[in-house]
C-alpha cells in the first residue's frame, strides 16, 4: 500500500509540476520590455535593451541573421556608429545596489558612476571608461566621438610652494556643473584621446569632422573660452575669449564650414543681462559680433534661448530676438511686495494659462535672420507674428509666420487653435498678409512653393501658390475628415503622406487611401483601392533625410483591415496606381525601420498571445528572422485568447468589441466577467498586453490568467447624451454575451478610468447589472466640473463639454437638463453598486474634487465605496510603488465581490492616517471575520 500511495503522489506531483502557473503580482518584476532598438546603419546587427520589471536594463546586440554578437547587463543607451564598426552604451551601478547605499545614507555625489562601454563589432572587444557624465556622437562619421568625464577627487588641502616668493597660488577650481567637467575626445580606432579641463558644453559638426566646445578655463582667475578643433587637421583655435563668458546655443552649419553662437559677458549683477550673437568661418582668426548691445535689431537683443542654426544651403543664419522682459522693483522688501492675480474677463489667454506658461513666456523669442557672407540681419517674427515655419530646410526665400493671439479668447470654449497666417521674405523681412482664420495643420511644401493645410470648419485640404498668391481647395465636397466623427467639436483630416519630388503633388488620405493632388489645378487621382475592400493604406517614410516621395521609385505601405483588424505592408507603384501585397495576417505590424545604408528592415510582430519581438528581414519581407526573444516565460503561465465580438445597441447600431477568454476556455462553464472600456478600442484587437502595474485600467493577461473574461465594447455616441449613449451601446453588448450562456451574470464587474471612469459613474446609477466597479479620476458632476480648470496646461475646462470629449455640446444655460441627466451625482441614491474610486490630489486633468463629491456622496447615504488617493500623483499614478499598490487593491476588490475571495483589511477597516505608508491591509480576512 506504501508504494501505492507513493505512485500516486508521484503522478500528483507531475501533473501539478506540469500545469501553467496563474500570474500573480510579483510575476510584474520578471517581465521584459524592448527599449531602445537600433538597426546599424550596414544592416548587419540590431542593437535593444531588455529592462527587466521597470529597473535594470541588459544590452543585446545580435547579427540580422539572428546570431548573438554581444550582451552586457545594466548597459542603456546604445547606440551604433555610423560606420557601423562600433556600438556605445551607458554601463550603470544595480539599481538594487543603488538603493541599498542610500539606505545607507550615502551622499548623493558618492554614488557609483557611469561607464562609457565601447564595443567594437569587428574585433569582439570591449572597451570601458570610468566616471562618464555626458557623450556626444557625430551624425554622419565615425571617427572621433567625445565625452565629459569626472576626475577622480583631489585632496582639499593645497601645500604651500616655497618657491612662490610669498605669493598664493592661483585658485584652483572643483569640476561640477557650473565649472563643467574634463571632455575626452577620443579616436576610437587607436584610442588616442585628447583632454580639456572644465569644459561647459560641446558640439559636433554634423558632415565636418570638427567640434566646438566652451571651457571656464583651469583657476578661478582663467578666462572662459571657445575653440574650434579640426579633427582631421589636428588644429585647435580660439576662436573667443572672456573673463566671465557664458556661452550658448553652440551651432556648426551642416558643412561645418560656418558657426554660430551666443554669449552673456556682462559681469554686472543686473536683471537683464544683454547677450551678443557671433559668428565664425575659418577666414576669421576670430569670432565677430553681428548683433548685440549698439546693434539693436528693432530694439531687440538676441536670445540666449532660441537655438541657432543655418540653412541647408549656408546662406543663412537663425537666431532668435529676446522679448523685452518686464523688471522687477528690487528696492522692495518681501513684505512690501503686493501679492494678488488680477484676471481680466477680455484677455486672450486666461491668467492660469499665463501661469504654467510664465517661464517660456520669460524666456521666449523672435525668429530672425543672419545673411551670408553678406552679415546683414533683419528680423522674421514679431510681437505681431510670433511662430514661424521655415521651407526648404531654411533655404526658401520665403517663411511662413502665424499667430493665433487673436483667437486666444475663444480657444477656452471651443478648444479649437486657429491661427492668421503671412509670409515673410527673407532676404529683406518684407511681409504680406495669405491666410485669416484657418482652424486646422498649416505648413509650407518641402521646397517652399506652396502653403498647405486643413481647414477644419469647412473640412477641406488647400494649397495656395507662394508665387501667384492663388489659392485652391483641393478637397471641397469630399470626405477627407473623420467619418466616424460623434462629438461636437470640428472633425479632423486623416493627414498626409507629404510632396512628391519639386513640389509636384500634394499626397492625402481619406479613411482608406492615398490620393494624389495637383496643388494648382486642384485635381486629384486615387493611387490606391482600399475603400473596396475596407483596407487603410498608409505611407512609410524610409529615410528621415529625404524630404519628398519619389515618384519614380515603388512606396512601402503599412496596410490595415477595418473587418479583421489584421495588418501588413504593401508595395504601391505610384505610376501605374498597382498595390502588390507583401505580408499580411493576424498580428500588429510596427511601422518598419531600414537600415541607412543597406537594404534591411526591422520590425515588430505582436498578438494578444505574442509579445512584440524584434525581426528583421529583407525588403520584401520574405524570410523574416526573429531576433529577440523576450520573455520565453510567457510559455509557462496560463495566458488567454481574444475575438472580435458584435452586437446591435439599443439605437439599432452595429458595434464590435473585443472578448478576452481564460486559457482552456470551456463554453459550458461560467466565468466572472470585468467590463472594460474607454470609447472605441477594437481596432486594437491584436495588441499586446505584457503583465505589468498599469497606471489605471486592468491588465487583460493577468485577470484572464485569473479564470476572468474581459468584456471592451466600442461606444458610438449621440451630442447631448454621452451617459445614455454608453448605456446603449455597453449594457446590450453585455446582454449579447450573457446569451451566450459562459457569462456568471451574477459576477460581472466594470473598471474604467478618466472618460471611462465617468462613464461607469453614469452606468452604475442606471442599472443593477454590475457587482462591482472601479472608477478613476470620474466626473460625476458636469456642472461643477465645467467650471474647473486642468491643472496641467491652466485651460478652461469649457471646451471639453461644449465642444469635444464630454459631448454635452453646448453651456449650461443653454443646455442645463442635459448637464443634469447626465451627471451621476443626482442620482447616487440609485446606486447598489460596490464601488473603488482611484482619485489623486495632484490630477492636472481632471479636478480631484470631482472624485470626493462622489465618495463622500456615497459615504452620506452608507454605501460600499473606497477612495484611493496617491499622494503628489497626477491623473494616474506614475511612481512603480503606487502602481503596483492600485493593482493590488483593484486585484482584491474584484476577487472579493466577483469570486468571494475574503476581504482585505484595508476593505473591512480602511488604513487609518496613522498607519498611512506603514501598514497597507492587504492581509486577508478569514471566513470568521478575523485576520
């Protein structure tokens, strides 16, 4: 009989050893995510990092056949040479071991550094610099790269030389931030390297092999300077030099031939500081001033903020002109300083918005102009026209200038930006007025010959002719605006795949297709047929150089079904209008990548049950190889499946959504249900869901790994009723579903956040269905909360209900019932509904009040609710800690109500103030009440 039992107990060991484990919470820490994938620019290795449960991160490199090359644990960062010879990455200390010495209580400048790994791809060796702060990499050559270094501590004590005849040493100074750090320019195929001391900032020409950087000089009495290094030439020149220079917005031209700077040299301890704009060529000895304090461009200085850069061609250089800034009183004591916000009703822009905006209000510029060789400048934007566009990489004769300050006012009700548009010469500043009141994208063609764009309040692309002023609409009585548009807001365009070569043709999409326009004549062909057969056909962009499509060459699309979700890539031969399919299927398909300099592509694959790998393949992507592996784990944990599913809403519409199913799904059972959804999600049907502390919805992996199903209908919605329309479209397509016979009705929760979570809100005072459910950051008071602000960007909260999201379409007073039918909190006593809100106090979206009037509604009459707040945390929590702790407690609460799971303490006596952050109660309860 002993060795009966024992037979038995084997075979039960077996079986339990060989079935899939339940994902849980710790399960998190385990998975992988690809961060950071390069393809070298030969084609012949990609370069990504695995991170590991959000902390460490190890580098993979491996050939595109699939071989491995290289792996390094906590590198970041990498990244290939332009050659391809060698790859770069950031080697960091354990972020465990990191954490162990603060502790520890570790100062923060005596933590480990970062290593500078240079791995060279030909030779298999690996190269490691020591206390590496920052690295630069040259665009389009490889010989050199540069970094900032920080030496090693030198004693505080300094002896006294004898020899000195009684006088002090000169001051020696500290590397840090203020002085700058020791910069390392290092030839990597010798390892020769030179070393400059205190260096502030540095730059790369981008085809030159040159580098500029600025230096505070070794002692405190030095002066700072600038140098220009000819690396091929092994010629270093000052090219400036100050006693208390501050440089900025260090600038080569593409050819490195011209160069481009700013400075602060005023040594006075003054508010406005005024900054001088110089530049170089190599036929000067020395950087000259070409504008600044005596040179007043309209009375206008330059800026120390606005980047400057030169056109394409190096006939010009941009700069920007510093407002004029508003001077304090400084004789004023604190206490005598009039502290109060003045709003006014007519100001463009309301005096939140003038707040969080205050810093780059203070710091912003006009564009202007530097002519060459000829040193003439003239101004572009002004105080008039402040935002600029600029043709033909800066060589066009002609920018485009806007400003929407005359339509600021009612951007807090409509949310539309809509802008007056001139252009500007830019050879004299000369401007003309082209364009008023266009709602909607605006830009300049490729080479400067046209203005282009989407005028939303009449949904039609136009161009208009730089030259002969004419404009033309190219799409008047067509539909290239959103036809699945349902708010009241102005629908938008499907967008543009961009110009063919000279500004030929203008291609757009509509839903489905790309369609050729001729932007004078305003005629326009189809160059593709996915309407018939309900397929979206978009552009690749292959090389981020090139400006245009090339008509002459075949265009790589990406290809979308509406009917299966299924995506692909397509070959589209824009002469003779012939779309030849080159992958499909049931997947994801990321936008594909190619190599700069060979013909390999890379990409991504992913389903519900497939993790995103990286694969890599030839052009016409036959014989694709899988190159990363993530997370080969997945394979020992039960996971799910995923279908389209349809139904028809209470108003007679056809919708789809998607089902989740547990592993070994059996229709002749009954599973709990959670209802999910946000507005219309079904077109990501072959998405994947890696296991990890989402910020605010479920994760579908872990509750279907759970025995859960998942339930996220498509919500098609009617102006005025955005509660009724989410009732009509989601209570029948739960219905639909518990016909099926596989739904415990008497198990189903909901879980939505934000928009979501107001629409739960809405639900749950309609219908009993539910049995429990988690709402984050609800609105559950349309009237308060039209009067709110987000906190983020200082809008008015107006334009969501009169224009966009929230649907209501109009003001309270025009609509009053439809703010109060659809506002939850006039009927929170028809709630029976169980319900977790997730509200946090720093939500810059939506007003964290709304969250309270609806808990402490609920506290008034005695019903089931909870509140989490994640202290200092935005619309979602974002810190890991507090994202896994909302999963936890969403996790227990479903469990309890849907599977009568014991109730976790924190449910049964809350977590009291005094225990906050110490003692979280998700210790579960016994059948007998007792812990």
């Amino acid at each position: 009989m002993r060795f009966i039992t024992l037979a038995i107990f084997l075979v039960v060991c077996a079986a339990v050893s060989g079935q899939k484990k339940v994902l849980d919470h710790s399960d998190f820490e385990i998975w992988n995510s690809i961060e950071n994938k390069h393809l070298s620019p030969d084609g012949a290795f990609v370069l990504y990092h695995l991170e590991k449960g959000e902390k460490d991160q190890f580098l993979k490199i491996k050939h595109t056949d699939g071989r491995p090359a290289f792996s390094y644990d906590r590198a970041r960062d990498g990244q290939f040479t332009n050659n391809s010879k060698y790859a770069l990455f950031t080697i960091s200390a354990w972020k465990d071991s990191v954490l162990a010495l603060k502790r520890r209580k570790v100062k923060k400048e005596d933590l480990p550094g970062d290593s500078l790994g240079i791995y060279d791809l030909e030779k298999g060796s690996l190269l490691k610099l020591p206390n590496v702060r920052s690295l630069k990499v040259p665009e389009e050559w490889s010989e050199f790269i540069a970094f900032q270094v920080e030496p090693e501590r030198e004693s505080k004590s300094k002896e006294k030389d004898s020899t000195d005849s009684g006088k002090s040493k000169k001051k020696e100074k500290k590397p840090g931030k203020k002085n700058g750090y020791h910069l390392v320019v290092w030839e990597l195929e010798t390892g020769r390297h030179d070393t400059f001391k205190f260096v502030t900032d540095y730059v790369f020409a981008k085809k030159a092999k040159r580098l500029a950087f600025t230096t505070t000089g070794e002692t405190e009495e030095d002066d700072a300077g600038l140098y220009v290094m000819d690396l091929e030439k092994e010629k270093l020149q000052a090219i400036h030099a100050s006693k208390k220079a501050e440089y900025k917005q260090l600038a080569f031209s593409d050819s490195g031939k011209h160069f481009g700077f700013v400075t602060d040299e005023d040594t006075t301890k003054v508010q406005v500081r005024p900054a001088r704009l110089y530049y170089w060529n190599d036929a000067l000895e020395a950087a000259e001033v070409v504008a600044g304090p005596g040179m007043e461009v309209t009375d206008l200085l330059p800026s120390k903020y606005e980047k400057v850069h030169f056109s394409e061609n190096d006939s010009r250089m941009y700069f920007g002109l510093a407002k004029p800034q508003v001077l304090r009183d400084t004789s004023l004591l604190e206490e005598e300083v009039v502290n109060v916000e003045v709003w006014t009703f007519d100001e463009p822009r309301l005096y939140t918005v003038q707040e969080i905006q205050l810093k780059n209000d203070s710091i912003s510029s006009y564009t202007a102009v530097v002519q060459l060789p000829s040193r003439k400048v003239h101004p572009l934007a002004s105080a008039a026209y402040p935002d600029i566009a600029l043709g033909d990489e800066g060589n066009a004769p002609f920018a485009l200038v806007s400003t929407r300050t005359p339509y600021d006012l009612q951007r807090q009700w409509t949310g539309r930006t809509t802008r007056d548009y001139a252009l500007v010469n830019s050879a004299d500043g000369s401007m003309k007025e082209v364009l008023t009141g266009v709602s909607g994208p605006v830009d300049l063609s490729p080479k400067g010959a046209y203005i282009f764009g989407y005028q939303s309040t009449d949904s039609t692309w136009f161009s208009y002719n730089v030259q002969t002023d004419v404009r033309k609409d190219l799409t008047r009585g067509k539909v290239f605006y959103d036809e699945l548009h349902d708010s009241p807001s102005l629908p938008s365009s499907y967008g543009e795949a961009g110009w063919t070569e000279k500004d030929q043709a203008l291609i757009l999409y509509d839903r489905y297709d790309l369609w050729k326009f001729n932007p004078d004549t305003g005629v326009g062909e189809r160059l593709t047929e996915g309407r018939e057969t309900r397929t979206v056909y978009r552009y690749v962009s292959l090389d981020k150089e090139q400006r245009y499509l090339d008509s002459k060459a075949e265009w790589l699309l990406t290809t979308f079904d509406e009917e299966d979700k299924s995506t692909g890539y397509a070959l589209l031969n824009p002469r003779r209008k012939t779309v030849k399919s080159l992958l499909e299927g049931p997947y994801r398909y990321s936008t594909p990548v190619k190599a700069e300099k060979a013909n390999t592509y890379m990409f991504t694959r992913e389903s519900f049950e497939i993790f995103p790998d990286i694969w890599a393949s030839e052009a016409d992507f036959k014989d694709a190889v899988q190159i990363s592996r993530a997370n080969p784990q997945q394979e020992a944990y039960r996971w799910g499946t995923i279908e389209s599913v349809q139904w028809t809403s209470l108003d007679g519409e056809q919708l789809s959504g998607m089902l989740v199913k547990p592993e070994g799904f059996d229709p002749s059972k009954k599973y709990p249900m959670i209802v999910n959804f946000y507005e219309r999600s079904s077109d990501g049907l072959h998405r994947h869901r890696a296991p990890a502390p989402g910020r605010s919805t479920i994760n579908y992996a872990f509750y279907a790994s759970r025995g859960y199903l998942i339930f996220n209908p498509d919500v098609h919605y009617r102006i005025g009723y955005p509660g009724e329309s989410a009732y009509n479209c989601v209570i029948p397509g739960v219905t639909a579903l518990i016909e099926k016979g596989f739904v415990d009705k008497d198990n189903i929760g909901v879980q939505g956040h934000s928009w979501g979570g107001y629409q739960i809100a809405y639900l749950v005072t309609k219908t009993d269905m539910f049995k429990a459910a988690e709402a984050g950051a609800p609105v559950p008071n349309m009237i308060s909360a039209y009067g709110g602000i987000r906190w983020w960007t200082g809008l008015s909260r107006q334009f969501q209900y009169e224009h966009t999201q929230s649907r209501i379409g109009g003001t309270p007073w025009e609509y009053p019932m439809r703010y109060l039918e659809n506002s939850p909190i006039f009927n929170i006593d028809k709630i029976n509904t169980p319900l977790l809100i997730m509200h946090n106090d720093a939500d810059g979206h939506v007003p964290w009040y709304q969250g309270i009037e609806f808990f402490v509604s609920h506290r008034r009459l005695g019903k089931p609710s909870w509140f989490l707040n994640y202290n200092g945390e935005p619309h979602w929590p974002l810190k890991l800690q507090n994202r896994k702790d909302f999963n936890i407690r969403m996790a227990q609460f479903f469990d309890h109500y849907l599977k009568g799971a014991p109730e976790p303490v924190w449910m049964k006596r809350g977590v009291p103030a005094l225990e906050k952050g110490i003692n979280q109660g998700y210790e579960l309860l016994g059948a007998g009440g007792e812990e």
